[in-house]
C-alpha cells in the first residue's frame, strides 16, 4: 500500500511540474518559436485529462 502511494505522489508531483512547464511556456512566448513542443505538451496534457475524466465519471459515489 506504501509503494502505490508513493507513486500516486511521484505521478502528481510529475503531472504539476507539466503544468507549470506548459504555463510558464505559453507566457514566455516559447509556443511561438517551437511549434512542435507546444503540439505535444499540449496533447499530453489534453490526453491526461480526457484519461481522468474518463476514469471518475465511471466511478459510483456512494449513497
């Protein structure tokens, strides 16, 4: 159980350094030089919160 948490909190920390890299880059103007990095930052992005949303619309919440 110790072990599942702890990559619960390693795949958090991991997908808010994404979304602060992917905030900080937009704001800087990076998108515009490197098409590319924006195309597939932003897909990750985008196919992770698909993923989650996915995942707890199949979730009951209990009565």
């Amino acid at each position: 159980m110790t072990a599942i948490f702890g990559a619960v909190i390693i795949c958090f920390a991991g997908y808010c350094y994404a979304l602060y890299d992917w905030f900080t880059d937009t704001r800087t103007g990076l998108y515009g030089r490197e098409p590319f990095e924006a195309f597939y930052e932003t897909t990750a992005l985008v196919a992770y919160h698909a993923y989650c949303i996915r995942f707890f619309s199949r979730k009951q919440v209990p009565k």
